[in-house]
C-alpha cells in the first residue's frame, strides 16, 4: 500500500497521487513576522519538515516552498509600537523565526517567497478579478465578490449562509456582501504601494494564492497550515484561484491541529505562550520537537510541562541506548549495518497510513529495547542493525540524539576503561571514569 492521507477538500483519506510522477510541490502558509514564534506555531513546522523527510525517504523529488507575510497589520503596529520601520521589524522577526526553526531541528523551507517581492503580481491579478466581475472597488478598497463562488465553503465543509451567520465580522457598510473579503486595503498608515485603486497594500488571502501560482503554475500537490488557516484564509484562497485559474490551487489540503497551552488557547496578546526562543539549549528543541510530532497531527492538545518531561525521558532513553550501542560497535571496530528491511517496511506502513508517528514511536520503543537486549549480550551484528534501523527512522523523522562517534583519543581512553573493569582494577576505572564523564562519553 502506497501513501494515503488525509485531504481536508475531500473531508477523507486518500491515495497519495502527485501531479507528476515522481515529483511534490508542497507550500506552507508561513509566519506573519510580528513577533517570535510561541510553540503553538512550531507544529506545522516540524510536522512539514517530517513529512518532506518522507516523501524524500520515498524517493520523490520534493520542492517545498513557504512564504513570509512581511507586510500586515500586525507589522504595521508593531513597528508603531516599537518605533521603528515596518522592514526593520519584518527582517528581525523573520530572523528569529530561522533560528526557532533551526532550534527545533527542521530545514529551511527551497523557495521562501515574500510578500512584498510580488506587488506589483498582486496588483495585476486584483485588476483581473475586477475585470472579470469577481471583485470591485469602494473608494480606494477592492473586495472579493463571494456569491460569484458557488462552491464558495468547499474546505470547511458549510454553506455560504452558514458561514455568513457564524462569522465574526465587524460592520462594514462598503462590503455588499458581509462575507465579501478584501483583496486591496487602502491606507495612510504604515508602509503603501500605488495601484489603479488607490495607495494602499495587499490583502493577506491574495499575497498567498498569487505567490504561491506563480512558483507552481497551479501544480501545487499539497497545500497546507494550521487548523486556524482552514477558513476564512485558505477557503478565500480556493475562492479566488477558482474564479481565475477554474480550479481549488491544491490537489490536497492538509491541516495541523492547534496546541493549546496547559489548557487554554495560546495568544501572544494576552502573554499566554510559550516562545521557542526560550527554549535553553537544542536538546529542548529536540524533546519539544518529539512533543509536537508524536501527536496525531490532525488533533488539537495540550501543552503542560509534564507533557514534556515524559518526552525528556524518552529522548535520554533512547540516547542512552544509542550512545552505548554506537560506542560498544567503536570499541569493537565494527561498523554500523544496513538497516533491519523487515523493521523498515513496519516503518513504512505506518507512515502510509496518513503519517501515523504514534505507531512509529512505539516501533521505535521496540527497537530501543531490542538494541539494549543484543548490548547486553554483547551480539554485535544486532547492535550494528539495530542501530543503522534507529538511525534511519529518526532520520526521517528529524530527531537527533546528538551522539558523535568517539575520537581517538576518547576512543582509547574509553578501551581502557572497559579493560580495567573486567581487569577489576577499579582505582584506574575510577580515574578513566572521570575523563570520560568529562567528554559526555559516559
């Protein structure tokens, strides 16, 4: 069995089938770069991350984009309250954005659009949709005609009249429509650009579908964000590339589940966050990366600092296992082996399964005691398998134990530690005991 996963489009599961054999264009809605990113925003992070690991581990070739929103509201108050430009604020929170996600072990996204280098695309494509009668102008503000879509709640699955009664939307007597979302905002605030409607700057719902057409041309294979992106930004950006391009921009649609902290929605406004920035070293980052992958990740939770301790004892378990099982193959001369292809296959078919991570933690339990077993034992061909297994699988996944193979030096001083033990010369185990401990080898 092939790859399924979840399409939010289709509201089920479904066979992983790209446009082009062999090839994924996948885009990520990134971060608004206002402020540090809170743990709550680091799950889509690692959960993308992991999954292009595995599409790569399947042998596609993976293109991933995910933009930056470096002009917006938020920026706009920030750089009011900070007194400083809107670009300055825009580059030093996207800076802290790449550390966080440096600190929680994920790569770098192949193409990191910004908003603001596609003006003038923006700008074009806002006068087609007035063109064509999807859009129109009040005095200086453009908006989205809704009613001209349809299919217009295909992603959260409700009907226009649903939507319109159970959205929080503020009075605005130029919309004709209370549903109607803006395309073009006209200002004299912040940062504006000029356009045949006036001086303003881009909606947010636009910035995305025209950034993100015009790295794939309509052949996005998997578009994804958070749950909270679900409607109205990704269901006003089906909106839109429906009325120009005739088609809902993705062929599947994927949503992260929100984390909620000890219980409570996390919201920087009100101070209730974690920030990843806080975070004291990259072991943390690993054990909060741990935390935030093996939650199915459709399902919103629970941040607690129980949670994460759990997790911190796993990690130090399995380092633990890792660590002597690399330096037990060391002191042999042994390398490490291929991996265990039947373990492999398990791996895979749990990862089918619409990332089901919560199997492969419990595989990965398994192997963790399997190698302690063949430690134990001294069988030195399973250690070398079970090791090269674990290494592969937490390859995909993104983890990292931080474990080194030992230097020379630490090498031999590591053989006769060993060798005073079994000699019982304790005094000198003391002593190469101490030296070690000092390395982070014991």
């Amino acid at each position: 069995m092939g790859l399924r996963i979840y399409n939010s489009l289709s509201n089920q599961i479904e066979e992983f089938e790209p446009i082009h054999k062999g090839k994924v264009n996948m885009y990520v809605c990134g971060p608004t770069v206002y402020n540090h990113i809170h743990i709550g925003n680091a799950r889509p992070v690692v959960f993308y991350d992991m999954v292009r690991n595995y599409l790569k581990y399947l042998g596609y070739e993976v293109c991933f984009a995910s933009n930056i929103t470096d002009i917006d509201d938020k920026i706009i108050n920030q750089a009011i309250k900070e007194k400083k430009p809107e670009k300055e604020i825009a580059e030093f929170y996207e800076k802290s954005y790449f550390e966080s996600v440096k600190t929680l072990g994920s790569q770098k996204p192949d193409f990191i659009p910004h908003a603001t280098e596609y003006i003038d695309e923006m700008i074009s494509f806002i006068e087609e949709l007035i063109e064509k009668d999807y859009a129109y102008v009040v005095e200086g503000d453009v908006f989205f005609r809704v009613n001209k879509i349809p299919n217009y709640g295909c992603l959260s699955n409700q009907i226009s009249d649903e939507l319109e009664q159970g959205a929080r939307i503020s009075v605005n007597t130029k919309k004709e429509n209370p549903l109607d979302f803006t395309l073009w905002k006209k200002t004299d605030v912040g940062i504006k650009w000029k356009s045949p409607f006036g001086e303003g700057r881009p909606g947010w719902h636009t910035e995305c579908v025209v950034m993100n057409h015009k790295l794939f041309q309509g052949e996005i294979d998997i578009h994804g964000g958070g749950m909270d992106l679900k409607f109205p930004h990704h269901e006003n950006e089906i909106a839109q590339s429906e009325a120009l391009f005739h088609n809902s921009l993705a062929k599947y649609w994927t949503h992260v589940g929100r984390l909620e902290l000890e219980g409570q929605k996390m919201s920087k406004s009100k101070g209730n966050v974690i920030y990843v920035k806080d975070l004291e070293n990259t072991i943390t980052g690993m054990i909060l990366r741990m935390v935030l992958l093996f939650t199915p990740y459709r399902n919103n939770f629970s941040y607690t600092n129980e949670l994460f301790e759990q997790y911190e004892k796993i990690f130090v378990k399995w380092q633990r296992a890792y660590k002597q099982g690399l330096y037990e193959l060391q002191l042999i001369g042994i390398k490490v082996n291929l991996p265990n292809p039947q373990l492999m296959h398990e791996f895979e078919e749990y990862m089918n399964q619409d990332f089901n991570v919560q199997n492969v933690m419990m595989l990965i339990e398994k192997i963790t005691k399997d190698l302690n077993v063949s430690i134990r034992s001294k069988n030195c061909d399973a250690i070398a398998v079970n090791l090269s297994t674990m290494q592969k699988i937490l390859e995909v996944l993104g983890i990292n134990l931080f474990v080194h193979p030992m230097s020379k030096e630490q090498l031999e001083v590591y053989r006769k530690w060993n060798q005073a033990r079994n000699d019982k010369d304790f005094a000198a185990a003391d002593g190469y005991r101490i030296q070690l401990n000092e390395w982070g080898i014991l």
